[in-house]
C-alpha cells in the first residue's frame, strides 16, 4: 500500500486532495472555504438577521422548529411573511422529505412568532455549528424562546406511537465524541464560553404543557421523558438501542439536543417535544422496520393536536 508524505506536498494540493476525498459518487461534496461558507461570526449572522428583519414586519418573540411530517404546524400562523431558505444568504437548505425550508413570520394570537419549517440534520453534511445557526439568528432577531419540536423513537415501553413526550432532560451522546455545537473560539456576544445545562428545559414551560395535555383531553397521552439525538441517519441497532434504554433514554432522534445547547448559549428559554412517530425496536427477533415515510405520515396525523398545544402554550408565554 502507497504511503504519502504530506510534508512534501503544498498546502494548496492537499487542499485538493482532501476535497476530492469528500466527494460523493453522486457528485456532491462539501465545500472546504475559509470564506462565508463557514463563517458564523456575530457580524456575519447579524447580517443574516438583519436581511430577514428588513424582509418582514414582524419583530418575533418565539422562535418555532417544526420537526419530520410537522411542518403544517405552521399553517396556523396569521398574517405570514413566508421567506425560502434558498432566497436568504449564507442560510443552510433542507434536504429531507417532510422539511419544506421555509422561515415563516406571523403571528399566533397576537404574538410574534418565527417558524422554522424544516430544520437542517447533522447526516444532510452540515457541521453541528450550520445546523445551530438558525437559532442564533432567532436571538439577534430577538426571540426570547425557543419551542422545538421533533419526531422520535419511542425506546420507554410505556409510549406509544403518537404519543407527546415533554422533554424534561437530554443525553448528548454526540457531544460525549466531542462534537459540540459551541466547539470552537468563544464570542462572549453570544454567550459565556461554559454553560451550564441542568436547567436547559425550562420547568414551568414543561409545567404549562402538562396543564395544556388535561385541557385537550390526552394526558393518558402525554408523558415528560429523556431525549438523546444519536447523528444518524440510520436508525438504531437493537443492542443500541439496549444500551440507551440502560443509560436511562425515553425516545431516541437526530435532532433538537444541538439546538438546545446553542439557545441554553444564547439565553433563550427552552421548551421541546417530540411526537413519537415509532416505538424502537429492541428484540432481535422482531421483523418490523421503521421507516421515515412512517414518520412522516404519523407526524401529519397528530397536527391538529400538537398545533393547538403549541398555541396555548404561545398564550400562556405572552401572558407571563
């Protein structure tokens, strides 16, 4: 086998060389810039904010992600400002079935809101820190919160699909490897370098969503639970998925903790859910599969609920 003796090469070749290295067989690969591809510097994402600002008349208070087959949540949005993720610069784009990308500023009884509709996955390519960078500009923009919804595994025997799990505290098994959202130099402008996270999703939000769950009539449907995003996008091996449920994980995503993390950074106050869209498999003798087309059709069918859900908790926010 050939040995390459990189301290004898330009930097410019191995530049080459490592691109080349990431191209994919369909020709699609990730750009390595030192330019705006990956720039998420204050000034570069205020730009960013600032350019969506100019874009609506809204001035949002909330900042919304609607997750795999939820994005109608966002149909109940009022007097809408619908801006494409392709049309607004430096922005990630999705890629996924049930992520329709687009921003969406309206209101929801009266209160300012903006509406992610399609969040951007660590298995699309994009670096945890791209995928956050919507919620950065969501606080430059001026959201206080964040409500971040998602489809989940259900690993808890005690779920059910189409069950609500509120959740109360995650497990970031990505950031145990060392992959972190806020890796990285520090901007003070954003956050402190060390935050704390005992407190990431806050109580009395939770609080507020359980009262919510007996108003409509399903708290034999709603649950508080543990979350862990796992980078995907390949769903869980059982002995995976039995290590999870010893370490003490309710449902299992791709998605959401990252965001968290960088709104805890932020200041912003943090509310999650997911819908459980398929219980996980944890017998090796199970011939069932689960699916993302599954995912998506459950997430549809329980919009109407977790729509309104939202709504009141929207209420309840604008009314602390």
């Amino acid at each position: 086998m050939p040995v390459i003796y990189f301290y004898a090469i330009s930097s410019n070749t191995i530049k080459s060389i490592l691109i080349w290295c990431l191209q994919s067989t369909d020709g699609i690969f990730l750009k390595m810039s030192s330019g705006e591809d990956f720039d998420f510097s204050y000034e570069s994402l205020s730009s960013v904010a600032n350019n969506l600002l100019n874009r609506t008349k809204h001035c949002p208070k909330i900042g919304i992600i609607c997750g795999s087959g939820l994005g109608s949540l966002a149909e109940s949005i009022e007097n809408a400002d619908i801006i494409t993720y392709q049309s607004i610069p430096n922005f990630p784009v999705s890629t996924v079935e049930g992520h329709a990308g687009k921003l969406i500023f309206g209101t929801i009884n009266d209160v300012a809101v903006m509406c992610m509709q399609g969040r951007f996955h660590y298995y699309e390519g994009y670096p945890l820190t791209k995928c956050c960078m919507p919620i950065r500009v969501m606080k430059l923009i001026g959201c206080q919160y964040l409500i971040a919804t998602n489809a989940a595994g259900g690993l808890n025997e005690k779920y059910n699909v189409g069950d609500i799990v509120i959740v109360k505290d995650h497990i970031n098994l990505m950031g145990f490897a060392g992959n972190n959202p806020l890796q990285g130099p520090n901007d003070t402008r954003f956050g402190p370098r060390f935050i704390p996270m005992n407190n990431a999703y806050d109580k009395t939000l939770r609080e507020h969503a359980m009262v919510i769950g007996r108003e409509l009539g399903v708290e034999q449907h709603i649950h508080e639970g543990v979350y862990t995003c796992l980078g995907g996008p390949n769903y869980e091996t059982v002995a995976e998925l039995r290590m999870l449920k010893i370490l003490g994980v309710d449902c299992v995503g791709m998605s959401t903790v990252h965001e968290v993390i960088t709104a805890k950074h932020c200041d912003m106050k943090v509310f999650a859910f997911s819908i459980i869209t398929n219980k996980c498999i944890t017998e090796y003798d199970s011939q069932d599969e689960p699916e993302h087309e599954e995912v998506v059709e459950v997430g549809k069918k329980c919009q109407r609920i977790l729509a309104e859900l939202v709504r009141r908790l929207i209420i309840r926010i604008d009314n602390e």
